[in-house]
C-alpha cells in the first residue's frame, strides 16, 4: 500500500501536467478535442481509482503469489530477460481481460466508465473502475507462474504495463509509420473507443498490437469513417460515481424484473447488451442508433462554474498528494475516513458539473465530515 502511494506520488503530477499540455495545445489548435467538463470527470475518475486501489477495496481470488508457490516448475532469474518475458505475458493476460470485459455483460460493468467519454483524449485514459470488487482473471499469469517469474518482477512491471497505455489515448498524433505493426498507436486505440457500427469490438491490445492481429479483432483506422466515442447507452452524466455503477444497476433491475427464471441468471452471461425479452418491451432502454448524429452530453456551462471546478480539482489533488505521502501516519481506520472524504468531495463537485444543485448538500456534508476528521 505505502509502495504503491509512493509510485503514485511521482505519477500523478506527471500524469496532470501531460493532461494539461494536451489541454494548452488543444486550445492553441482550436480543435476542441479536450472540453475541461469532459476533463475534469476523467480526472476526478482517475482519483477514485487511485483512492479504491490504494486503500486495497478489491478482493483477489486467485493470487499470483499463490500460484508461483504451489505451481512453478522453475524458477526464472531475475534478468532481462526475465523481464521482458514476464511483461509480454502480463500484455497477453490484458489482452484477453480486456476483451472479456466487453464481451461478457457482468464484466462490462467494470469497463464501461473507461468508455464512457464521448471524447478522446489522455484525460479520457484516467477513466478507470471503482466498481471491481473481486479480481478474477489472474489465472491467466498461469504460464508465468509455472515457468517461475517471480512475484516481485510483476508486481514491479504491472504498474509500468499499466502506465505505458496512457500515452496512446489522444487525438493529436496520426499514424506512426511502421510501429503500427508493433505497438498499439492512437490511431489503433481510437477505433478501439469508437461506437462506429465497423469499429465496435475491436483492437482489444494494450501494448503489443499482435494479439489482435492473431486473435481476428484487429481492424485499422479508415479515413472514410471518422470515428465517434462513447458508449451506446449514454452515461449522461459527469460523476464518475454515478456512471460506475449505471450497468450494474440495469442488470440488477432486469434480473429481478424478468418473468423468465432462467433470464435471470443468464443475463449475468450473455454477450454485452443482451437483455430478456420482456425487458426490451416492458422497460426500454434509450441506446444511441444513428453514431453519426450522436447529440454529445453537456451540462450548462459558465465561466464561474468552470472555475470552481478548477479550484476543486485542485483542492482534492491536494489532498490527494498530502494522502498518499503519509499514508503510514494517518493509519487505520484514519486512512478509509480520508478515502470516504474524497469521495464524497468529488461526488459533489461533479453532480454539481451535471447543475444538479442538490450537491449543494453534499459540499455542506464535507465541510462538517472534514471538520470532524481534522478535529480527532
């Protein structure tokens, strides 16, 4: 946990300051590819991520560690080449993490944020789950595991592997000449977040653009089709809060709503979007038809809200970086207090992005929650 806040302290300042030179070259640019709204709720997404991680809110079912002690057959030293094993090995797990988890509708919950921007730019990269409460999939490390890379090297490149897919999320860069055929490029990764009928469910690789190409869910960004971000059933709404748990919810309510037994457990299962048959008549669903006259969110927007926005942003980073840098310090319970206050702030602020004034209440409950913390 400490670890991890330490990475982390150096990270997101880089991160922000990288967001922020995209956001000064889009505005000298003109091309208004990065809507602070939009910006703002990827931010405040990546900070709910960060804060659910480091105070470790998931359960794993099948460790690596476990695996690597009762199953490995060898042991690999800890070289280069080791390494570089261990890294293609974790990129090929994301592979099929990522592919599952727009395949299947229970997995999708967890993905769907990331998606959730109808734009695409190195903010939209930070847009990541806090709905993910059990990790399943570690077994797909089992080739590691058994030819014996050590636990330490993954957990020092599963960071790096998870960093190293940031830089590729941005509109501003065009095809990059022959790493098209290595590496996954913006151009790759924009048909990946595209709605576009000839996109959907494509280029699921996180670093190495092979697995797509082996697997037959590559396909290249055409000129002809201008791609159009998002997901087929709007979030409309900026809090990433909300926007975390709207497809859960939504398989919540068909489950128990459906007059068909075995519907109820099926939907868990079935591809991403099936719902029972019932649903679809008795509680229809709005879902984006025509891609190409996609009417965007948008709250109303003003100079002054803008600015608040900013200087919340900038108050929960503060906490943020204060949080991370004395974790050990704050302790326990102290630490899921100060969690839960970020939270809460950033619930706020983004409801009230959304002008929903109820959030008014809210900024009054973290004025007294703070208070009350900071005076123990």
């Amino acid at each position: 946990m400490e670890l991890y806040g330490k990475i982390l302290l150096i990270a997101i300042p880089i991160f922000f300051l990288l967001v922020l030179l995209e956001k000064g070259f889009d505005l000298y640019s003109g091309k208004g590819y990065v809507p602070t709204m939009d910006m703002m709720s990827s931010l405040s997404s990546g900070i709910t991520n960060i804060v659910k991680d480091v105070l470790g809110l998931s359960i794993t079912i099948l460790s690596y560690e476990w695996m690597y002690e009762k199953l490995a057959i060898g042991h690999v030293e800890s070289t280069f080449g080791s390494v570089a094993i261990a890294f293609i090995l974790l990129d090929f797990q994301g592979y099929w993490v990522h592919r599952w988890s727009h395949e299947i509708n229970i997995f999708w919950n967890k993905h769907a944020i990331h998606h959730s921007s109808e734009e695409f730019n190195l903010a939209c990269a930070l847009r990541q789950s806090i709905s993910e409460f059990v990790r399943l999939f570690t077994f797909f490390l089992l080739p590691a595991a058994l030819i014996g890379v050590s636990p330490t090297i993954i957990a020092i490149i599963a960071p790096i592997h998870l960093f190293a897919q940031f830089w590729y999320h941005t509109r501003h860069l065009n095809r990059l000449g022959w790493l098209e055929n290595i590496l996954v490029t913006p151009s790759h990764h924009r048909v990946h977040h595209a709605i576009n009928p000839e996109y959907m469910d494509k280029n699921y690789s996180q670093i190495f653009i092979v697995w797509d190409k082996w697997f037959g869910t590559f396909q290249e960004e055409r000129s002809d089709i201008p791609a159009v971000y998002g997901i087929k059933r709007q979030a409309n709404t900026w809090n990433p809060i909300k926007i975390n748990f709207q497809h859960l919810w939504l398989l919540i309510k068909d489950a128990l709503r459906t007059g068909s037994w075995s519907d109820k457990i099926k939907i868990w299962f079935k591809p991403t979007g099936w719902r029972p048959a019932d649903m679809l008549t008795s509680n229809p669903v709005n879902a984006v038809e025509d891609v190409y006259h996609l009417k965007k969110w948008a709250s109303v927007e003003n100079g002054w809200l803008k600015t608040w926005i900013w200087f919340q942003m900038l108050g929960v980073l503060g906490l943020l970086m204060y949080f991370f840098g004395h974790l050990a310090e704050i302790g326990t319970p102290g630490i899921y207090l100060y969690g839960l206050f970020i939270f809460i702030h950033i619930y706020a602020y983004t409801d009230l992005m959304d002008m929903n004034f109820r959030s008014r209440h809210c900024k009054f409950i973290i004025v007294k929650f703070g208070a009350l913390y900071y005076s123990e």
